[in-house]
C-alpha cells in the first residue's frame, strides 16, 4: 500500500468539496479504505480546509486505531467505520451539510426521484431515516448513525450500488462509492437534484414520482449492462 497516495487522494477529495460549493470551514469528510489492507484514510476533525495539507489525513485500521497520523480523525469517522464494514463494495465515504440536500434531512423527508436528472444517478428515492432514537444517542453516537444509514436500506430493501447516497434525519447527507472522487461526485449530484426537487415541490407539491419505465431507462443506459452513454 502507498500510504502517501492514499492520503493525497483523499485530501484533494476533501479539497473538492470546497471546490464545489458543498462545505465551509470544517464542514464534512471524505475517507477512502484501501480493501487489501483494511486501511481507512480520513480527513482529521475541526481542521479547516484552508489549512488542511495531505499529510494531515490520518489513517486508521477498521478498529478505529490510529496507524498513521498526528492528529484525531473526523468526529464522524465511526460512522464510516459502520458504512465500509456494512457496504462491502465500497471504497469512499462522503458526508457534508450541503445546503438543500441537509435541508431535506432536517425535514426529515428522502429526495423522491421526480424526473430524468435524479434518474441517471440514483436507481429511485435517496432514502432519510427515520430521527435516531435517544439509547443510540447515548449509546456511541457515531457507530449508531451508521448503523441507522445500514439498517435503513436493509429495512427499505435499498440497494446501495444503485443508491449511493443516504441522508440522516436533523443531520444531513452522506453518500459513497467506488473511490473518493466518485463519492464526491455522488455529493456534488445529490445536491443537485436535492435543489431541483425542493423547486419543483415549491412550484407543484403534487408532483409524482417518475414513471418505471422513464427512471430503467434513464438509470440503466448509463449504468445498466448494455450501457451506451458516453464514449465507452
């Protein structure tokens, strides 16, 4: 494993997250686990990102034990932990307070696929939990919010390669996928179609769901086996 790879790829992650309009100040963290060896690498908690260098980040085993690093990792980094143990076939983690899609959070509602935009990245609704219940609180906090993402998809039946993307009730969003710069990609687009849902529930509350056929269509000409977006 290259240690300083691994860090250098997360760090500009994190650093795409400003680029992208999706965190100020500390807000939100992006890690990456190297598969072969269990090793998750993880921005550090409270540092600024005008601060913040790739010998920062800070690795760790799926214990949550510090290999590599000087300072403490993200206050959420249990909940990453609880993704990457409970989502086998990922390899980043993403959570941010990106504006319209925290929004939706807060109201505890999911962002519901209403159109062909949503329907490209997301194989139907981007789920919210139900509020974390007070014994989870208490009962290390941060495991429990990735315990509460995990059990929210098995209970709903949601695959999560097809729905990368979960946001927590009164929290916020995270979202996941194949390396850090897919996950943030899945952030960059989930706020977007947060914000295009929020408006056309302003403009139309009653709108529906896209139609079955419209979201396979949609979903699968990208992602499906006989995909044919793009150049191959």
């Amino acid at each position: 494993m290259d240690k300083n790879k691994l860090k250098q790829a997360v760090y500009e992650a994190n650093m795409e997250l400003v680029n992208k309009g999706l965190v100020i100040y500390t807000f939100g963290n992006v890690s990456q686990i190297d598969r072969e060896h269990n090793i998750v690498a993880i921005k550090p908690s409270g540092v600024d990102y005008d601060k913040l260098k790739p010998n920062d980040i800070v690795l760790l085993d799926l214990d949550g034990n510090i290999i590599d690093g000087n300072l403490r990792p993200s206050s959420d980094t249990k909940t990453h932990l609880v993704l990457y143990r409970e989502f086998v076939q990922i390899r980043a983690v993403v959570h941010t307070h990106s504006r319209y899609a925290t929004a939706f959070a807060q109201a505890g509602l999911s962002v519901k696929c209403l159109g062909t935009t949503h329907a490209d990245y997301f194989y139907g609704d981007v789920p919210c939990t139900g509020v974390i219940k007070d014994e989870m609180i208490s009962d290390d906090y941060e495991k429990q919010t990735g315990n509460l993402i995990a059990d929210t998809f098995k209970n709903r039946n949601i695959d999560y390669n097809v729905v990368k993307a979960c946001l927590v009730a009164c929290h916020g969003p995270f979202s996941w996928g194949a390396d850090a710069k897919e996950a943030v990609f899945i952030s960059t687009v989930l706020e977007e179609v947060a914000k295009a849902n929020c408006l056309t529930q302003l403009l139309n509350p009653s709108a529906l769901s896209i139609k079955k056929t419209l979201l396979d269509k949609h979903y699968l000409r990208k992602h499906g086996s006989c995909a044919y977006y793009g150049q191959g």
